[in-house]
C-alpha cells in the first residue's frame, strides 16, 4: 500500500499536467504550431539548464562502470529494435521509424520528471548523468536507424557532429567543467539557471498532452501495439533484471536505468522521421500511445517495485 501511494504520487501530477495542455489544445487557446515552439524552447533551454545544475550541485562520484552499463543496454536495445523492425515491415522508411521508436526514450522531458519524484529534486545528479550517456546514444543510433535501414551511405563524421551540438551534451561538457574545476558559480549566474530548470517539466508535459493525437491510429494498430509492449515492456524489465542479477546495480543508478527504458517515445522522433525520411504518422502514433500506456505502466512499476528502484 505505501508504494501505491508513493506511485500515485508521481503519476497523477504527471496525467494532469498532461492533461492539461491536451484541454487547452482542444478548446483553442493554443495552437498546434505554438506547442512545437514551447516543446523547442523545453529541449534547447529548459532539460539543458536542469541536467546543468544537477550536475553542478550533486556530489555523487561519476560511476564509469555503470555509463558502460548504460551505453551497453542501448546497443543491444537498438540491435533487437533494428531486428524487430525487420519482422514488423518490409517498408524500409518505417523500418526506421520502427526502430527509433522502440528503442528511443524520452528520458528528458519524461525521465527527469519522474527522477525528481522518485529521488527527490535535490538527488536527480545519477538520472542527469545518465542522460547524458543515454543522449549521446540515442542521436548517434536515431541516424542509424534509418540509413541501416534504407542503405543510405553513413557519414560518421557528420553524425558524431550533430551529436556533439546535441545542447544536453553541450550543458553536460560545461557542468562537468565546472564541477571538476571547483569553480563557484555566482548566485546571478545560478539563480536564472535554476528557474529555467523549474520551467522543464511543467512545459514539457503541456506539450506532451498538447500534441497526442490518435486520429489515425486504427490502420497501424498492430505495429503500435507490437512496438509499444516492446518499448515500454519487454526493454525495461530485460535491462534491468540483468542489471540488478548481473551487474549488481542498486539504488538511484538502477532506478535511472529504468526510467530510461520505461519512458516513452522520445518526442524527437517526428521530426528525425520527417527529416530522414521515415514514415512521420507512424512516429506520431508511437509518441502517443507510448506517452498515455506508460502513466500506466509507470504506475504499475512504482508500485510492485518501487523498494528496488529508489
């Protein structure tokens, strides 16, 4: 029972942020073009500014062990999407889509939400600093996905550059510099820092609701279904019972694992189809449901294994 409160805690802010942005969308006040704005505004200023001063301010020692960890489950992850996707559809631009979609988490917007809820807002440094791990994999993989799949030519040069402006890694490289620098960041400096970071998920989740759509969800029920128990399933009870049998993980470090795998669809999926030519509907779909199932799954989560996550 005490879990199930801690779940319902966590979750039901959550739905009702969420909620709420779907409300203003259907009633008009905002538009559809104006929440893709917001959502730009969350990933280039907001989840930048909260992994920055997560990292600044946490004082647990970086663990190389578990970045390999980490690094490693979201190869193997991308391998069986990419082998999933293969037997899904012979459709090689939503093979992609397939693959990206089912490997790819929105471990920032999402993930760090649900981090600060679990560790409490003062101890998300072991969730920022897998997000950054997780952030460089999944834009080098996302590329992958879909020059694999349509035997495009692979340029490593050109990926390993849009990874490296990638601005979670950018906020990482800083804070890391001034962490191990022990420079003192002036309380001007600071403070702004921190009221952005207090913007990202009350926006974030505006957005998410703001932009769920289902209206043609019927003709691809069966793939979204597949690659949803995939996604928010198969990938997080796989990685973390062998993270806990195998690799000993416990604690904060085993509870960001799973927010990682346990998230939903990363919302830069859409426009990474859109612009790599994978199929943009089937993305939206997947950002969809994913997004609504995993307030469920989340819940479910939380509540039968919340003493191991935390």
């Amino acid at each position: 029972m005490e879990y199930f409160n801690t779940s319902f805690q966590i979750v039901m802010p959550l739905v009702l942020m969420m909620a709420t942005g779907f409300l203003l969308r259907r009633v008009g006040i905002v538009t559809e073009d104006a929440l893709r704005i917001v959502n730009r505004i969350v990933y280039y200023v907001g989840i930048p500014t909260l992994v920055f001063y997560s990292v600044v301010t946490d004082r647990t020692p970086a663990r190389w062990q578990y970045a390999l960890w980490v690094a490693g489950a979201i190869f193997v992850a991308f391998v069986l999407a990419m082998l999933l996707a293969r037997l899904l559809t012979k459709d090689p631009a939503r093979r992609g889509t397939v693959t990206q979609c089912a490997f790819r988490s929105n471990d920032g917007i999402f993930g760090l939400a649900v981090a600060a809820a679990l560790f409490g807002e003062s101890n998300t440094g072991t969730m920022a600093f897998t997000l950054v791990v997780s952030a460089s994999m999944f834009g080098i993989f996302g590329v992958l996905a879909y020059e694999l799949n349509r035997g495009g030519t692979i340029h490593v040069g050109k990926i390993l550059l849009n990874t490296l402006k990638n601005p979670i890694l950018i906020a990482a490289a800083l804070a890391f510099i001034v962490r191990f620098t022990g420079l003192t960041l002036p309380y001007v400096i600071l403070k702004p820092i921190e009221y952005f970071k207090h913007m990202c998920t009350p926006l974030g989740f505006l957005v998410l609701g703001g932009l769920l759509s289902f209206k043609s969800l019927k003709a691809d029920w069966k793939i979204v279904t597949v690659v949803s128990a995939v996604k928010l399933v198969a990938l997080p009870v796989l990685f973390c019972s062998l993270a806990y049998f195998v690799g000993g993980i416990r604690g904060a470090e085993l509870g960001s694992l799973f927010i990682v795998f346990a998230s939903p669809v990363a919302m830069s999926c859409l426009p990474m189809a859109s612009g790599l030519g994978g199929d943009v509907k089937l993305a939206g779909e997947l950002i969809a449901v994913t997004t609504v199932l995993s307030l469920l799954t989340f819940f479910l989560y939380l509540t039968f294994f919340g003493g191991i996550l935390v």
